[in-house]
C-alpha cells in the first residue's frame, strides 16, 4: 500500500502486502480515508478482489497482483509497508502449508528487504499467543498447526533481527481473532461458520466441548491498533498483542448468536482438531501504555454489525434481531475507551 497524507507537505507513501484480504482491506480504507497513497498488492489465493475493487477507481489507490514469495520491487518512494499477506484460518492456511510457511518467510524477507531499500517502516502482522507478548510459545513443529505458528514465529525473528542490525525499523503486531464485515464465509473462522449456519438456518457446529476460549477484536479497533503501532515514535522493539481481552468460551459465542438470528438452530459437536489451542486472550497492557490503544466496539455490538452484512450479502436470509449500521470510521469508534465484551 503505498500511501501519502493530506496532513503533510512531504509525500509519506507506504507499501504494503496481503491487501484485499477481511482485515487488510478494511485497513486500506481507513488509509485512504486519512489521506494515504495506496499501493495494494494481493495474489488473491485466500484474498477477495471484490473487497477493494470499489477502491480501483480512487485516484490515490493502485492494486497490483502480485505472490510476495516471488521478488517485489516497487518504483515508487515507499515509507510504510503494511505486511498482513498469509493465510489466517486453518482450512486455508492447512490447504497449501509449504506455500503458507514460505509466504511468512520468503514473502516477509522480500518484503524486509523492500523496505531497507527504500528506508520505510515495516510492520508484519503476527499471530497471537494465549496471554502476554513475553509469552515464550508451546508449539509442535511438525503438527498440522506449524506451516503458520512456525513461519509466524521464524518472520518475527527476521523482522528483530533486522531491527537490531539497524537495516529496517520493524515493528511486529501479535493480531486476535477479529470480525466484522467482509469476512469470507468460507474461511473457516468460529465466528463466520456460526454466523452462516444461524443464518442459513442449520446446526451449529462446536469443535471439542465448546468450553475452550478465545477473544474477538471488532475490525475498525483493530485497523486502528494496526495505524498506531506504525506510527508510534519511537519503535516499540518488542510484539505488541492486538486484540480484545474480553473472553469467551465457543460455547458462549454459540448461544449469543442464536439470540441474534431470528432461526432455531441446535449445536451439533465434532471432535476438537489436532492442537487446537484452549485459551486465547490477549493482555493489551503494552498496547495501552505504547499505543495508547485499546478496543472500543464489544463482542455483542461488533457480531451486531458482522451479522448484518452477511445476511445482505448472502441474499434472502432471516433478518437478524441486531440491526446497525457499519460503525468502521465512526467517531465513536476511534476513540479509547474501556475494553468491553
């Protein structure tokens, strides 16, 4: 994404990868919105062009499809890059695990490399660890789960290293599950699947005994996360967790969404997958005290607003009791506010 604002007389462009995904083209909004030049590059293997192809036609935004494995150059001057490409769900990223483990590695060095060339900031979007960034990790290397823990992990030890040798200012987000609109829905995410089959009007289906954890960030909390740990002066030099610490079993995510969608569904259970982690719940102590940053939207307000749009989006489906309206760029929205679920 390459980027300028309309706040300062220099040109400030960035670079960025992995553009028209759920999380990244939301971000491509909220860049352009403060006034940012654009270049998004996207292969499409997991990414959706329909989520930016309004964007085609703004004079600040250029799309260009492009694997970050393979070598990128861009011609342009480049002063922030935006890394978020990777698969972030099991059933795609466990589709092709080489290609997913290479595209953290290969596709990141690349884009370290693109941005030491161009002196830009680097930011690599990481995954999450159950609790606080110190938070060493408790992974199998050869479980179904390592092409994306491993290569997550092997991407912040480039970015760190790069850091310290002084050749690119890196900084490393550790992002939670997040939701809202644009999701694919068929990405194989808790809250995507259940929100289709409440819709659709089928059982809902609960991995393990439901009673394991996670935490659900609403997409504008966290394109707004993602901005600060950019900007933020000076460079962190440590993971900052993104996310929302509210907590809640599947279990509990299940039944607030059958309050929500008007359409009895019952709850189906299947065996838990192969290392499937049983907490997540990030501490943003740092993110409050670096960035301070925190989400806004909590878990009922932001399904509210994620159901909506599958239901339009999916065609004639039952309303859903929770109707509001896209709340992305709301001043509301951006504004700290006590972490709520």
């Amino acid at each position: 994404m390459n980027a300028a604002r309309k706040s300062s007389q220099k040109r400030q462009d960035c670079s960025g990868a992995g553009g028209a995904g759920f999380v990244r083209s939301h971000l491509c909004d909220a860049l352009l919105a403060r006034g940012d030049w654009i270049i998004c590059v996207d292969s499409y293997i997991t990414g959706c062009r329909d989520d930016v192809w309004p964007l085609t036609n703004h004079p600040r935004f250029r799309l260009v499809e492009k694997d970050v494995c393979e070598f990128v150059e861009i011609d342009e001057p480049v002063d922030q890059i935006y890394n978020l490409a990777c698969a972030a769900s099991p059933p795609q990223y466990q589709a092709d695990p080489i290609h997913t483990m290479m595209t953290c590695v290969a596709g990141t060095g690349n884009l370290l490399a693109l941005a030491e060339r161009h002196g830009a900031s680097f930011l690599w979007r990481s995954a999450e660890h159950p609790q606080r960034e110190d938070y060493r990790g408790n992974v199998s290397c050869i479980g179904p789960r390592a092409c994306y823990d491993e290569g997550k992990r092997a991407a912040e030890a480039l970015c760190f290293e790069m850091l310290r040798a002084g050749r690119v200012d890196a900084r490393v987000a550790r992002i939670f599950n997040t939701c809202g609109p644009r999701m694919q829905a068929d990405d194989g995410r808790i809250v995507s699947n259940l929100v289709v089959q409440a819709l659709s009007g089928k059982s809902l289906t609960i991995y393990g005994s439901g009673t394991q954890t996670r935490s659900f960030c609403y997409v504008s909390d966290l394109v707004r996360g993602l901005m600060a740990l950019m900007d933020v002066r000076p460079n962190p030099a440590m993971p900052v967790n993104l996310g929302n610490p509210g907590e809640f079993s599947i279990n509990a995510l299940a039944e607030m969404i059958r309050t929500m969608v008007p359409a009895p569904a019952a709850l189906v259970y299947k065996p838990l997958p192969k290392d499937d982690p049983q907490r997540r719940r990030p501490d943003i102590s740092r993110a409050i005290g670096l960035l301070n940053w925190q989400p806004a939207v909590p878990l009922a307000e932001g399904l509210g607003y994620t159901i909506e749009w599958f239901a339009n989006s999916l065609g004639e489906l039952p309303r859903p009791r929770t109707v509001a309206p896209n709340r992305l760029h709301s001043t509301a929205a951006s504004q700290p506010a006590p972490a709520g679920s």
